[in-house]
C-alpha cells in the first residue's frame, strides 16, 4: 500500500470542493450544514468550539459554515446557509430521530424543515449519515455530501484532490474489476489462513467518485474513490478485529455471517456478537465489498483510510443506499440498521493481512492484490491513472 506524504496534496480549498463536486452555480442555491451532539443545547452560542472532543462539528463550523457565510464564492452562488444539529445515533448509517434544532436551540422537524427546503445539504458528522441523507435525497430531491469523522489530514489530502481526476482513475479501476463472477480474498491473522469468496454474478460494479452534478438528486460520501459490489452470495470465512483487539474468525454461509469464533482476547466481546446474530440476524449480512482507489495518507480515520488503492473493505448490514435491499425495516431492531464497513489495512488490523484478492471473470483467474499491494497484471491494466513506480516497494 502506497501511502504518500500530506506535503504532495495542496491546502483545502473550499470553492474547489465544492464546485467540482456539485458544479459551478449561477443559479443561488440555499444550503445547509447538518452536525451531530450528543446533547444538543451545546449548539447554543456554538460552545462545543473549545471542546476537542467535537473536533469533527469545529471544522464544520471554521472550514464550512464561516467561510461559507463570510466569502463569496465566485463559482458557487449561494443563497443562504444554515446550521443545525440532530441528537448522535452512536451507529454508522443510522436514521437519526426526527427532532433537530436550528443554532439559536429552536426546535426544528428533519423531515419538514431541513430535507425538503435546501438544493445542497452537508452531513459534518462523527457518525455516517451517507445511507439515512441518500434515502432522503430520493425523496425530496437535494443533493448533498457526507464528510463523517473529518480531520486535518483528511481536510489536506483527501479533500484537496481534483474529484474529476478521481473519477476517471476509480472508472478505470472499475472497467477492469466490474462483470466479475466472484471474487476470492484470503487472509492471514496469527499464523492461521481463511478464505472469503464474495459471489457477484457478472454485476456492474459501482464507484464512489464524489461527483454529484445538478439534475439527479445523490448524496457524495466524501473524501471518495472506490469501487465496490453488493455481492449476492458469500460463504468461508474472514478474521475480524474488534475495536478492543480482540480476534475472531466470522463464519459466513450463503451470505451473511452466522457465527463469531475467539481466535484472540476477550470470549465476552465474541458471545455478544453471537447474541446479536441470533437475535437479529440481518446484522451478519455481507452488503457491500469495496476496493480503494485514491493514492492518499493515512488519516486514522476509515472514511478516508477505506479509499485508498491497495485496501479493501466488506460491510455488514443495511444497503439500500448502494443499490441493494437490505433496509431498515428489516432489523429486528431499529438500532441495529447499520451499515458497517470493516476496513482490512496494515495500519487498522495490522494482525491481520490480507495476503491474496483474486478475481473470477469470465473462465480467467487473476490477482489483483497481494499484501495490499496491486498485482504487476493490475498495475498493467491501470498504468494510465496509477505511475508504477510509486509500486516497486512491493517487490
């Protein structure tokens, strides 16, 4: 995995992201900015500033809505732009609950002040709102962004690219993994070997490319650049990190996980995932198998860290925000409708390695990546957006 050196990335640039992002504007458009609190009388006079624990919503209000209110963008017109916070979820891709407030603490209704009144909506958010702000977009026809667990290093690299390079290299990319039949990944986590086959019946892949042009309501999970599926079958097994470190092998059949074994750590933090499948066991199916494609730093954080070119990630849960039918309605539990990536990368599961993905189509067997690196057939297949040589370390 390449991983380069935030001074090769140029500062944020507020007008760049936005008009490459959703276009140039003549036309004013009116905007909002969404955060979240864990309690929301802290949107009052914006005391949640000076707590570093709300980083997240302090770049939403001095690298967004500030600037937003104080500069004028001269390719993108705007209107007005407003503030609002809704309550945490504590779950990614959650439905946040109805009630809001406005930044003077009024209360506010998402789904009758905020969703139908704005042409450009911003989720600056510590948990995703991507799956809950497309279903929305669908039906009140705003266009908008998700930019959840926002940092420094995210604003300077992953948000400073030029999006409509990082569309053509991700369509590249997705040129020559889409129609796959099924795709083998297969791992290595203390001194054990399992294997995942992800089946996706020749479907066209999809890419995350963080354009969202006028004229079709969409929701750009920024920073972008992937390319993923929504498999249709799955069985094997993959090793799992938990976020105390505790290692487990997750045993998957006819495409949901059906049962957690300890490898490593805790047996309490395994039994209640075990708990979790049996009660509601939507929250063990395989909704998503995604592939990085940008060249970008580290950020510690996965709503970067997942697009970069050489990661791969599969998701558990809810997937109608990515062209599949999992929805909500069909957990046991509304709190258990998330969407759940699992990001393998040497920095987030570094006893773990995915050693091998190798993809199925049409009768050929190819690899594409070897330990987070891209194969020499890959590299070939993509060397018109991917410069080889930044690659030569992998040998």
């Amino acid at each position: 995995m390449y991983n380069p050196d935030l001074s090769e990335f140029s500062p944020f640039d507020l007008q760049k992201l936005l008009v490459t992002c959703f276009g140039s504007s003549n036309e004013p458009l009116k905007l909002c900015i969404l955060i979240d609190l864990p309690d929301l009388e802290l949107i009052k006079s914006k005391s949640f500033v000076s707590d570093e624990k709300f980083a997240v919503q302090k770049h939403a209000v001095d690298k967004f809505l500030t600037p937003l209110r104080n500069t004028k963008l001269e390719d993108f017109n705007v209107s007005s732009v407003d503030f609002f916070a809704y309550k945490t979820t504590y779950g990614s891709n959650l439905d946040p609950e109805d009630g809001a407030v406005d930044e003077l603490g009024a209360p506010v209704s998402l789904s009758s002040h905020v969703y139908p009144k704005y042409d450009i909506i911003l989720a600056i958010t510590d948990y995703s709102l991507t799956a809950p702000l497309t279903a929305q977009a669908k039906i009140h026809g705003f266009r908008g962004a998700t930019l959840h667990g926002l940092n420094d290093i995210i604003l300077n690299s992953g948000l400073s690219v030029d999006y409509k390079f990082v569309s053509e290299q991700a369509e590249v990319f997705r040129q020559v993994i889409t129609c796959t039949d099924h795709f083998e990944i297969n791992f290595k986590a203390l001194d054990q070997s399992f294997k995942l086959t992800l089946t996706c019946d020749k479907q066209d892949a999809q890419k995350s490319h963080g354009l969202c042009p006028a004229g079709k309501p969409d929701v750009a999970n920024l920073p972008a650049g992937e390319v993923y599926f929504v498999p249709n079958g799955a069985d094997g097994s993959f090793p799992f990190r938990y976020s105390d470190g505790t290692i487990a092998e997750m045993i998957v059949e006819e495409g949901a996980i059906i049962k957690s074994i300890l490898i490593s750590g805790d047996q309490d933090v395994v039994d209640a995932r075990n708990t979790q499948l049996k009660e509601d066991p939507a929250t063990g199916i395989l909704g998503e198998l995604g592939f990085g494609t940008q060249l970008l730093p580290v950020s510690g954080k996965d709503i970067q860290d997942e697009k970069i070119f050489g990661t791969c990630h599969v998701a558990t849960g809810r997937s109608d925000h990515l062209g599949g039918n999992l929805t909500p309605e069909l957990f046991n539990s509304k709190m258990n409708a998330s969407h759940d990536d699992i990001l393998y990368a040497p920095h987030k599961t570094p006893e773990i390695n995915v050693s091998s993905v190798v993809m199925h189509k049409n009768g050929e067997s190819q690899e594409i990546f070897s330990d987070y690196f891209p194969s020499p057939w890959l590299l070939d297949n993509v060397s018109s957006v991917y410069p080889a040589e930044k690659f030569l370390v992998s040998t």
